[in-house]
C-alpha cells in the first residue's frame, strides 16, 4: 500500500479561507497588538473563543494565549462551528489550497487527510517518553508506519445517559437500568409519553451516527473487515445492529430526528425533558454541567444483545498540523507543547481537559496519574470503573466506507430498508472499495 497519494498541485501555503470563514477579531486571542491576522497560525476547530460551553473555550483560549506569551510564532484561534466543521468546511477548504495552519480531527476521519497528504508527521518533535506515554490503543490509529500525525487530547466513549426524573415518575431507579438490547427496547416503549421519547439514537447521517452504532456491531463479535482485508459487514451481529436502529425508531421510542445539534447534543434533548434516555458521549456530563446545572441524571453501560459481550467505543479529537501550512515545524511544536510533552505543565494541561473543561478519559498514562482522584470521583468514576475498560478504539476508515456503512444505517433506521438486504449491500460496496485501495491501513 502506498502511503502517500500525490498532493494537490494547487495548494497555496500561505492564504486563508476567505469569506465567512476569514479569522475574526475575536479569533485573535491572545495573538498580541500589532500582528496580523494572517501572520499568525490560524487554528481550527468548534470549541472557542466564546464557544458554545465556555469551560472548553476557556480552555482553548488559555492554551493559545499562553503559548503566544513565550513564542515567536503566533497561534489565532479560530472557532467554526460544530455543525459546520463537521460538515463540509474543512475538507472544502483543504481541496482549494486553503486549509487551516493547525486544526482537530477525529480518528473517523484520519484517512481522509493522511491519504490526501495534507498531515504533518510530528515524531520528530516529540521525546520517546511522551510517545510512550500514549497507550499504543489510543495512538494507534493516529499513526502510520510507527510516525504519528496527532496528537490526542482526550478519549471519550459511548454510554447511556437517563433522567432521574423520568425514571421517578415510572416507578424506576438505578436498578432498573436495562442490561439488554430487548429490555432497553421495552423501557423505551414504556417511557414514551406523548411528550416525550423512551430513547434517542443518532439518526444524522456522518461520522459520529457510525461512531455510535459501532459498539453495537461489536457486542455480536461484528466487524467490518477480516483478517483476510476483504469485507466481513454481512453477518449475523450486523443485521442486528442494523435491526437495533430500526427497531428504536419504527416501534415509536425513539425520534426520527434530535433536537439541537443532533444526537451528542444532551442538554436540548435528555436535559429539556425531550426523551429519558439517550445514547451519548461522556462529554454529556460536562454539557449538562455547563447548559442544564440542575439536571439529575444517571449513567450505564451500554446494553448487549443475547449472547453478547459488552464493548463501547472510544474516540476523541486530536491536534493536527498541516503540512502545506505556512510553518509546519512550528505548528508541531505548538501540538506537543500542548498535549504531548513530558513537561508537568503539558501533562496538567491533559488533565484539565478531561477532568474541568470537559468530562472525558485522558488519552495519556501520565494524565490518569496525575488526576486519579477526580476520575474515581463522579461524574467521572462510573466511566473510569464500569465503561471505560470495554472501550476499543474508533476504527478509521476512508470516508468512501463511512459513507458505505452510514447509507446501510440510514436505509435501515429511517428508511425502511431490510437489515439483511442492506447489511450485503454494504459488504459487497466495502469488497468493491477494498479492491483498489492503496492508501494506509484501515484500523
């Protein structure tokens, strides 16, 4: 396999995304007087300045602002919002030569940038230790041929979050928290009102709906690709996964579409009362903190089907740099004093991503030490004992078997398709694709 197509001839270094997307004298924080916008390094991603939860942008200011205290090269903070940038806004920009300088992607959409040649290998700038430091589980799908390209600053994995009150007032508590596939199916019936919805799955087509979906698939020993490289989608535990979401939906307990932002958006659909359960994030625990602080909630594993063993899975953003950007080296220096070095500060910084400014597992054996007693306190100690030790990694896959694999949900969840039907549509696309593949390995 080669590892790195041919890049676009028509990238230019040193322009920015012009329009609605052009940095903004509040994106400057912390850049200094006298600087221009496009002297600077332009960072982008969906947390600040003045982002929607103001512990993350504060975050991301403090960082930024803190680093272009002590260094020559300047970072401007660029915030886009979440439903934008995980939209079309980023890999637009980058197919016209405008991409950002330093931007966040998930390990969904690794392979996009990797085999497009836009990322920035960082190895050279980070010590062996602090490579070490990453559980090779974590890094992993961050890395080609043993060189990493981003830089992780937090895991955060599936759950399900429900509300106190709702169960209250159905006679329900902690101990009613169903444990099955079928129990969860029924108590979403049952907590179905005709205000309210028993259960939320994602139900927008995208990277985060097949992040969610893939623990399902797992729990019944499903994958998506063999040991041999060709396509293993069209089996028994993807039929039913693919029946899960249909089932949620068609029976009634479950809507054809959130509220707010989607389905990782927990403050306007479990905290307004909107549904009872929700199949969400961690970061759900630090939204509702900050969007609904008076809002009782409560938190379980995912349920497996019959036979199954419970896995979720764990993803997370990470600092990436652009290789055509206007300074490279220095964007890398940024990342990794940012998130990857061994200094205290770097290590601290982890920590008070996951632990304050979002509610999260840290992606670094260093930052669980170092913040141990907030991960055995709640709202973190139900992940860090009970959910966190089945989490796998999130797969990276090329968008074309993103887009395979979403169509199969969609077909099935508002479609109306057959699970078995759509499950060797899929598989027969993915053996198709895998055929002609040549950039680097699926994880």
């Amino acid at each position: 396999m080669t590892n790195h197509p041919n890049v676009s001839p028509g990238w230019n270094r040193r322009t920015i995304l012009k329009g609605g997307a052009a940095l903004t004298a509040g994106s400057l924080i912390g850049v200094g007087k006298g600087l221009a916008a496009g002297d600077a390094l332009s960072f982008w991603q969906f947390y600040g300045p003045n982002g929607a939860v103001p512990s993350q942008s504060k975050w991301y200011e403090d960082t930024v602002a803190a680093w272009n205290a002590n260094h020559d090269a300047k970072i401007a903070l660029e915030y886009i919002p979440t439903g934008e940038y995980g939209g079309t806004k980023l890999p637009t920009a980058f197919a016209s030569g405008e991409g950002p300088d330093i931007f966040i992607i998930s390990p969904g959409d690794f392979l996009r940038y990797y085999n497009g040649g836009v990322l920035y290998d960082l190895t050279p700038h980070m010590e062996a230790a602090a490579i070490a430091d990453f559980p090779d589980a974590v890094l992993a799908n961050r890395k080609v041929d043993g060189k990493v390209y981003g830089i992780p600053q937090e895991v955060g994995c599936m759950a399900m979050y429900y509300s106190v009150d709702a169960f209250d007032k159905a006679g329900l508590n902690e101990n009613d928290v169903p444990k099955t596939w079928d129990a969860m199916l029924e108590l979403g019936k049952k907590l179905t009102t005709t205000d309210r919805f028993g259960l939320l799955f994602d139900t927008s087509p995208g990277y985060y709906q097949n992040f969610t979906w893939y623990p399902f698939l797992w729990q019944g020993g499903g994958e998506f690709q063999g040991a041999d490289g060709k396509s293993a989608f069209n089996s028994p535990a993807t039929i039913a996964a693919l029946k899960l979401f249909k089932d949620a939906v068609e029976s009634g307990a479950a809507p054809r579409k959130p509220l707010g932002g989607g389905g990782w958006d927990i403050v306007p659909n479990l905290g307004s009362g909107f549904c009872a359960m929700q199949n969400i994030g961690m970061w759900g625990s630090s939204d509702l903190a900050n969007g609904a602080p008076d809002f009782k909630y409560g938190v379980f594993k995912c349920p497996i089907p019959t036979g199954g063993k419970y896995v979720t899975v764990g993803g997370g953003w990470a600092f990436a740099v652009n290789a055509k950007g206007k300074n490279p080296a220095a964007a890398a220096e940024f990342c990794v004093w940012a998130l990857g070095s061994m200094d205290k500060d770097s290590i601290d910084r982890v920590v008070n991503w996951c632990t304050v400014a979002k509610s999260a597992m840290p992606p670094r054996n260093s930052a669980f030490e170092a913040g141990k007693e907030a991960f055995y306190k709640e709202p973190l100690k139900v992940f860090t004992e009970d959910i966190f030790p089945g989490t796998r990694a999130e797969p990276r896959v090329p968008p074309e078997i993103n887009k395979i694999i979403s169509d199969a949900i969609q077909s099935c969840q508002l479609g109306g398709g057959d699970p078995a039907e759509q499950a060797k549509i899929a598989s027969d696309a993915f053996d198709a694709y895998l055929a002609t593949y040549t950039g680097a390995p699926l994880l």
